[in-house]
C-alpha cells in the first residue's frame, strides 16, 4: 500500500496540512485612530464547546503581529464570502499607518470587549481576544488569546 505514495518536498509539506478558512484578524494600530485588519489562514481554536483560546500563526515583522504584542487584543473576524476582494486587498498593504478601512472603503464598528474595529458588513462571525501568551518557534510566533467576547449573525 505503502508503494502507491511518493515522497514530497519537506519545503512545501505544509500545504498537505493549512487551514484552509482564511479569517480576518482585526487589531489596533500604533497611531491613536487607525486600526489594522489582515487576512490570515493560520488560525484555529484550542478549546472547543465552549471556544476558550484561539491560537494563530505569524511572521513576528507583520504589522499584526506587532499590534498585538503592543495592545495585547485582537479578534478573529470570519468573512461571510470567503472571494471577498477585501481579504485580498487587506493582505496587499502592511504599514503602521496604512488605513486599510479608509483606503478599501470598509465599514467598520468598534467591538464589544476589546478596542479594535470589526468589518460589521463583510464578516459572519467574530471572536474578541485578550493575549494569554506569544511563542517564538522558528521564523514564527505563536499567538494564543483568551476569547472574551464572540458574535455572530
């Protein structure tokens, strides 16, 4: 059975396994105003029934990673359509003073728990996070936050 499997490239072996529900992870930026919204693939929760933590994986020099290190919250934002061009043109732009809710002309609302603005028009669901920990592992860090807020439509 064995024989009917060839070997792959360790390089490109992560895509056998990635999440493949794109989010958007929603985040405060630097300057007093303007907040962040990214799409990211490598999320998931940790707990499930009820979700406790969430955990996601990222680059430690993108923009989002760096606004959580600061503020400590951030909110997994689930898109109603998944072909929604702003996952696209939110995953274009990465800079400490980039509005990507301006420049893509989002409409976003404050959340509930945590200060970041949620894509109220574009999302089905969100999770609100308070940072529990950051893992460095590799040329990643591991972000793990508590939920403690979510909606849904």
């Amino acid at each position: 059975m064995i024989s009917q499997f060839k070997s792959a490239d360790l390089i490109t072996a992560y895509k056998m396994i990635e999440p493949k529900q794109t989010v958007l992870i929603a985040t405060k930026g630097a300057t007093e105003g303007l907040y962040n919204i990214t799409p990211y693939a490598w999320c998931m929760p940790i707990d499930y029934d009820p979700v406790t933590k969430v955990i996601l994986s990222s680059d430690p020099k993108h923009q989002t990673a760096i606004n959580i290190k600061r503020t400590r919250r951030f909110a997994v934002c689930v898109p109603t359509d998944l072909n929604d061009p702003i996952i696209e043109q939110c995953g274009s732009v990465s800079a400490p003073d980039a509005d990507k809710f301006a420049q893509f002309s989002i409409h976003g609302e404050l959340a509930d728990k945590i200060d970041v603005k949620i894509p109220v028009d574009n999302v089905s669901a969100w999770i609100e996070c308070e940072l529990v920990c950051c893992i460095p592992e590799g040329s990643v860090e591991l972000f793990i936050g508590k939920a403690v807020a979510a909606f849904q439509r």
